[in-house]
C-alpha cells in the first residue's frame, strides 16, 4: 500500500519530461542550477540517471517505469481513492498493479494537464521545491513524438498525442497559472517557456 510522502524539499528541482529536447533542455537547466535535485515524470528515469523520484498520472504503469529505470525509483503519483469534497470517488477499474507506486497525495487530486505539468505542479505544491525547472517539456503542437531510447510506446504511431490533447494540456496550463498554482515553475523550452518563461540566470 502506497505511503504518504513526509518530506518537505527546497531548492530548485528540475522536472524532466520526454521530448527530444530533454537532453539540450537538461544540460543548460543543470549549468544554470548546478544543485538542482533532478525529478521525472512517467519512464524518463530510463533515460536520466540521477532520476531517483517520479509522478505519473497512471499509476497502472508503476512495475512498468520500475522495470525500465534498472534501478530503485520511487512512483508518486495522485490516490486512487480520493474525495473531492462532495463524497469519495475511486478510480475507475480497480487494478493491481497500482499497489506498486509508493506515494500518494491525496492534496494534488486537482493536478491536470500533461504529465509534465502534473510532475511540475507535483514537485512545487507536493514536494514543496521553490523554484521548478521544467526540462523536455515544450508541448510544442507539431512536435509531438519521444525522445531517442525512451520507454515507452507512443499511442499514435510516432507521436504521443494528437493536436487537441496538446492544445488541452496547455489551456490547463494557462488556467494553473491564471489562479496562481505556477508562481515558481518555468520551462526551459516550447510553448510552456512562452507561458510560464524561462529561468532567470
């Protein structure tokens, strides 16, 4: 059963995601916050090797991520059993394979938009880091496939989403932001550095 994460962090902490340019992204975040802690979303600790923590929003993937990652990771990820102030509700489709995550935050059912901007809010509003750097994750609309060596499969051929969902994903970015749930994050690239901007150097 999946416990309740008790550390409060500080610092920055750069989120990674898994576009292909994760890698450019990283190394220039990393020259401009050498201590940063590094997080990831989903598989990308198949990729990242410093990746010791990371959200999904599927937690059905967790032995999946695991696996990839060929190392002790730890899956954070929102409760399956959740209420939201007008009675409990329950994920649909009870699965076994979420009894694999190892937190979960029962304060960030409200998280929405891609995995990497889950993982970002994750890291500032649950972790409690200052400042949230977001690494390969542009969501660029005509950009949409992973990077080289990542882990998993996308759901469209090449491409892990079609146009609308990226549009979705950023209009929920833009309303996080519009209610202050953003204050602290930027990105290194994309549309989401046109949102949120860039890291001061």
């Amino acid at each position: 059963m999946a416990a309740i994460y008790q550390q409060r962090h500080g610092g920055c902490a750069i989120v990674c995601g898994a576009a292909p340019s994760l890698f450019e992204d990283l190394a220039k975040a990393k020259a401009l916050r050498p201590h940063a802690d590094i997080l990831g979303v989903n598989h990308t600790p198949s990729l990242v090797p410093e990746i010791q923590h990371v959200w999904t929003q599927h937690g059905d993937v967790a032995a999946s991520i695991k696996a990839s990652a060929g190392r002790e990771v730890f899956v954070h990820a929102r409760p399956r059993k959740y209420s939201d102030g007008g009675g409990t509700w329950f994920l649909p489709v009870p699965d076994h394979r979420w009894a694999l995550v190892d937190y979960e935050w029962p304060t960030l059912t409200w998280v929405c938009g891609s995995s990497g901007i889950a993982g970002a809010l994750w890291a500032r509003h649950g972790m409690g880091y200052d400042e949230v750097i977001m690494a390969g994750i542009p969501l660029n609309r005509k950009q949409r496939t992973y990077a080289d060596g990542y882990a998993s499969t996308p759901k469209f051929g090449r491409d892990f989403a079609e146009d609308h969902q990226v549009e979705n994903w950023l209009n929920h970015l833009r309303t996080h932001k519009a209610n202050g749930k953003t204050d602290g994050i930027t990105s290194m690239s994309g549309e989401t550095a046109s949102i949120l901007g860039v890291p001061n150097a």
